[in-house]
C-alpha cells in the first residue's frame, strides 16, 4: 500500500481559505463548506491511520456526521461503508473494538483513495466557486 501524500492541491486551498476565515472570527459557514471541512478532517485521519483517535470519544456521532458529509459530496461507496460501520458498534464499545472497526474500515477505504481525493478536490473547486447547493442528505438521522 503506497503512502497517502495529503489532500489534492485544491482541496488543500479550500482548507486553507476556509481556516483563515474561521481565524479572522467569521463563523457562518455554507452547508457545503462544511461538508468539506467534515469529510476533508475525516478522510485524512483515515489515510494517515488515526482514525481511531479522531472517532473517540463518539465514534456513531463521528461516524454519521462523516456520512453526511460524503453524502453530499457524493461518493455512495464511502456512505455505504460508513453506514455499515455504524451499524457494526455494539454498546459496550470498548477500546479494543472500536480499534478493530477503525483498522477495517481504513482498510476498506484505503481501496477508494484516488476516487475520493478526485472527488474531494472537485467538490473543493465547486466550493471555492461559489457553487454551494442545498444539501443533498437531509433525509439522513443519526
């Protein structure tokens, strides 16, 4: 498995532009901005295994919220695996279980990564336009 080289030059713009917003005190983001900013946070712990670090302390809140976000993106692969990896926490979650699902499910989505990194850098684009839609998932709950 080859070493992930961090978001796409874009997506990374978009991070950037939208940190210095939040920086300057300005805390009215866009649905899609933080669509973006949820799954961009979410593929990159992910991708640099850590993952379970980035679930803990609410792994199905982390877990939805993370959905929602690839939802409106569009990437149906990645919600279908986040989906069944909600449904595999079994209360009581310990440590060790929740480490074997975060280990599965960065396995599972290492398999997507040149699709989503594409999808995550075209989203960026379509965001840094102006391009903002109304959400997509607004049928979703936790």
């Amino acid at each position: 498995m080859t070493e992930w080289a961090g978001h796409a030059g874009e997506t990374q713009s978009a991070l950037r532009a939208l940190l210095e917003r939040a920086r300057a005190g300005d805390a009215e983001f866009t649905w899609s901005e933080r669509a973006l900013a949820t799954a961009c946070e979410f593929w990159a712990a992910s991708m640099t295994h850590s993952l379970v670090e980035h679930l803990a302390p609410e792994p199905d809140c982390r877990l939805w919220l993370a959905e929602v976000a690839f939802t409106e993106i569009g990437l149906a692969d990645l919600t279908s695996l986040l989906r069944v990896a909600r449904g595999a926490l079994v209360p009581p979650l310990d440590g060790s279980s929740l480490d074997a699902l975060a280990v599965r499910l960065e396995a599972a989505m290492a398999t997507l990564s040149p699709a989503v990194d594409a999808a995550l850098a075209k989203y960026a684009r379509a965001v840094t336009a102006g391009s903002d839609r109304l959400p997509t998932s607004a049928g979703l709950e936790p």
